[in-house]
C-alpha cells in the first residue's frame, strides 16, 4: 500500500487553501482601505447650547389624567394607589403551562 499520492494530494490541498486563504485575506484588506479612504474626516465638534431651565415632570399630569379617565367610566370612587402590580410566580406558572401546552400533538378524529 502506497501513501505517496495521498500525501501529494493532501499537501496540494492544504497549500491551495493556504494561497486562497491569503487572497481572502488580501480581498478583505483592501475592501477594508477602501472603506476607510471614502470615509470623511471627523470635523470639529459644534458646539451645543444647553438649556438652564429646570426639567418639567409629567408624573402629576399622568395622574390626573388616569383619575380623569377612571372617574369617566367608574364614576366617583377613591383611588388609592397607582402603580405597577407586582407579579408573582403565578402569572409566570401560568403562562409557562400554556406554552408548554401549546406543544403537545393533538390527534385528529379519524
């Protein structure tokens, strides 16, 4: 049994990626200057005028208007408290059931 053909294939395989290796390499470097050659130059920064007016918050108008809303369609009641629901494991239970649910095959009446 004679492996010499084998290793000439083998040594011409690898020294063919080598070379097209290398010119992927070249291609890429040379897309990479041109990139680089058609980008403009970064001009000095403008400068920017900057507001000393103290930030308006929103937050009381956001809650006058969700009182609005509620006492139009509830009518007169006391709000007590506005804010997030805080979620427990059982909304994340429930929603993982009805995932996993919707995966499970269903047979077909023949």
């Amino acid at each position: 049994m004679d492996i010499g053909p084998s290793l000439t294939i083998a040594a011409f395989s690898y020294g063919l990626m080598v070379v097209i290796a290398g010119l992927a390499a070249l291609l890429i470097r040379g897309i990479v200057v041109a990139l680089a050659s058609t980008q403009r130059k970064a001009a000095a920064p403008t400068p920017v005028s900057i507001s000393v007016a103290p930030a308006v918050d929103d937050t009381a108008a956001h809650v006058a208007a969700i009182a609005a809303a509620v006492y139009a369609v509830v009518g007169a009641h006391r709000l007590v408290h506005i804010g997030e629901v805080p979620r427990g494991a059982g909304w994340t239970a429930t929603g993982r059931l009805a995932h996993h649910g919707s995966h499970t095959p269903r047979r077909s009446p023949r």
